[in-house]
C-alpha cells in the first residue's frame, strides 16, 4: 500500500494542475496493468491524499 501526500505548496497550485497531476497517476497505474484500489481525498475542493492499495491475483 502506498500513500502520496501532496504538499502544502502544491495544494496552493491551481486545481486544474492538481488534476494533471492526478491523471499521471492514473496514467501511470494504468499501464503498470495495476490490479487493485485507488483512494482519492479531498478537503475543501483540493485533492490532498491519493492511496493505492495493491492486490495480488493469484
């Protein structure tokens, strides 16, 4: 499991950052063929922590 907290210097970056960011997540988990969850947080319209729980499928 894995937890990326986003600092406060990028929780002032514009929301339209913050979702660029968030997509290279996703983009990123997606073509690691990533099996599992993904938590996204926010707190007052801010993404603040994205969590990614890992599954083995055996």
């Amino acid at each position: 499991m894995a937890a990326l907290n986003i600092n406060k210097s990028e929780q002032q970056i514009s929301g339209k950052s913050q979702l660029t960011k968030l997509y290279e997540i996703m983009r990123e988990t997606m073509e690691q063929g990533f099996y599992g969850s993904v938590e996204v947080k926010f707190e007052a319209g801010k993404v603040t922590i994205i969590k990614k729980t890992e599954s083995i499928k055996i």
